[in-house]
C-alpha cells in the first residue's frame, strides 16, 4: 500500500498564494510553530496542502531569508562547494544561510554555469576546457606526454605507418638453397653422384670438406 495523502487534495486550493493565506500561515506559525505538515493547514484555516504550506514558509515567507541577488563571496563559495558536493543542493544551502537549496539550484542553472564557462571551466568538472579536450583526445589515440599537453597538441601513440602500404607490396616469399656450384667432373661413386655437405654450401676447399674419400659429412642425392 502507498503512503496515504498529506490532506484531501480535493478541497484544497491550488495555484499561487494570496496575500491573505501568507499572512495566516505567519502568524500561525509564530504564534505555534512549524509543527506537522500534515495537520498544519487544518490547524491554520488554510485550504492547502500541507507540502504547499511547508515549501511556501521555507521558499518565500520564514523571516531569515535572504532577499535580493547573490554577492561575489557567495557566489565564490557556491562554486567551491559544488566542486566538492555536485548537486546536493540542501548541503550547499546549510552553508548559506538565508539561502534555499531551490533558489541556489536555480542561480545555479541560469547564472553559475554560464559565468565558469566564461572563465573556461567545465561546470560539471570544475576543470578547464582545454585540459578536457587534451584528455579526450589522449583517450581517442594514446596516451600524450606532459610537455604535449602544455603545448596543446596531441600525439598519437599508433600513429599511421607511411610505409605500411608500400611493405605489403614487397613479396617476402623467401627460399634458402645452397649456391649453384659448376664441376667439370662430377664425382661419381657405386653409380651416384656424391656431394658432401661443406661443398653444396661452397666450400670445397675447407678444412671439413671430405669429398675425397670417407662418408662422414656426406649428402647424398640420387
């Protein structure tokens, strides 16, 4: 089951508030207190709800509000405390006293945000700009080093190879074959020509070549 409505929304009166029904609500309330919400209106001889009697007393008519446009020291400390609580509009009012969380909300939103972007600072990051948009770009394409980012121009850590299209052209297919040798008289053996390995390499003369007789280091083809 759902929470049950504050009053009989049916027999209340809605829309802005007269002069008179402000005066009723002063005067019960110094007179009484705050008191419950609920039972307040009833209590008073108004035709409200009482979440409207409760946010017209907080908003507009408690006595410690303050009136008239926000000074340079609270706008100042409205932006340091954004920074720090994002937009927990009711702990930056407990800062401010005679400040409501909606009327800083709506400061906020019309005047605060457009007066940081003028400094270019983000508003939601308290940052500036330019090192959001190094920092995009550094995500996009690799990471850029400090002197980078003081210059303002991003480097890319993949860059493009400018050769990549010209390497696959190359045809890497490569094939290892001992060189050609020319032999005037072949030797001949048991009716096979017979090569040993350091002489299919090339090097007939050297101190391993057995062509003259043994088997050892042999390679023998058909």
């Amino acid at each position: 089951m759902g929470r049950s409505p504050c009053c009989e929304k049916a027999h209340t009166n809605k829309g802005a508030w007269t002069k008179e029904e402000d005066e009723r609500l002063v005067s019960y309330i110094q007179a009484h207190g705050e008191g419950c919400w609920r039972t307040l209106p009833k209590a008073a001889g108004l035709l409200r709800c009482g979440k409207s009697c409760r946010l017209r007393w907080i908003n507009y008519l408690r006595p410690d509000l303050k009136r008239g446009n926000f000074t340079v020291e609270e706008d100042e400390l409205i932006i340091e405390l954004h920074s720090l609580l994002g937009n927990k509009w009711s702990l930056i009012a407990g800062r401010l006293p005679g400040r409501t969380d909606n009327e800083i909300k709506n400061y906020w939103n019309t005047h605060m945000r457009r007066k940081l972007l003028s400094r270019g600072i983000d508003p939601s990051t308290h940052r500036p700009t330019n090192d959001l948009a190094v920092d995009s770009m550094s995500t996009s394409f690799g990471a850029v080093s400090k002197e980078e980012k003081i210059a303002g121009v991003p480097t890319c850590k993949h860059q493009e190879n400018p050769y990549e299209g010209k390497c696959q052209e190359l045809n890497l297919d490569l094939k290892i074959c001992p060189p050609f040798q020319h032999q005037s008289e072949p030797l001949k053996s048991r009716g096979r020509e017979d090569l040993c390995f350091y002489c299919s390499l090339g090097l007939q003369n050297s101190k391993g070549c057995s062509c003259s007789g043994g088997d050892s280091g042999f390679a023998r083809h058909e």
